[in-house]
C-alpha cells in the first residue's frame, strides 16, 4: 500500500457529494485541490491494480467548478 497516501488525511472540503464509486470533494483553492487530486490518484491506481472498477469516474480528475470551487474525484 503507498505510504504516500496510507498515512495521509484529505484536507477538510468546503463541500462532499458522495456515489456508489467514488466520491466528490470540493476545495477554495486550486493548490488545495491538486495536493488532494494526487493523493486520490495514487490510491486510485493502486486499488484499481487490487481489482476495483471505478466505473466511468477517473480518482484525481480535477475540475473547476462555476461557482469557483475546485472539485476533485475520490476513491
């Protein structure tokens, strides 16, 4: 299991949404939000390599939201 990951917290989000895959986690700042799209993105591949399917969802996809939010996919 990465270390990088295994013993890290996701900074509190601004705000959550929750799916049956993966969840959403929007941040105020894009620096914030990158820490916790690589983050998501390490562990992402290394549960994708133990078998999990994610579906069409992509961890550590980033995004810009309208309303000024950063929103990133977590596993």
């Amino acid at each position: 299991m990465p270390a990088k990951w295994y013993h890290a917290t996701y900074p509190k989000p601004v705000r959550t949404e929750y799916g049956c895959k993966v969840s959403w986690y929007s941040y105020r700042t894009r620096d914030e939000a990158q820490f916790v799209a690589e983050l998501a993105h390490e562990q992402g591949q290394w549960l994708e390599d133990a078998g999990f399917d994610f579906g069409y969802m992509t961890p550590g996809e980033l995004k810009q939201e309208d309303n000024g939010l950063w929103t990133v996919v977590i596993p």
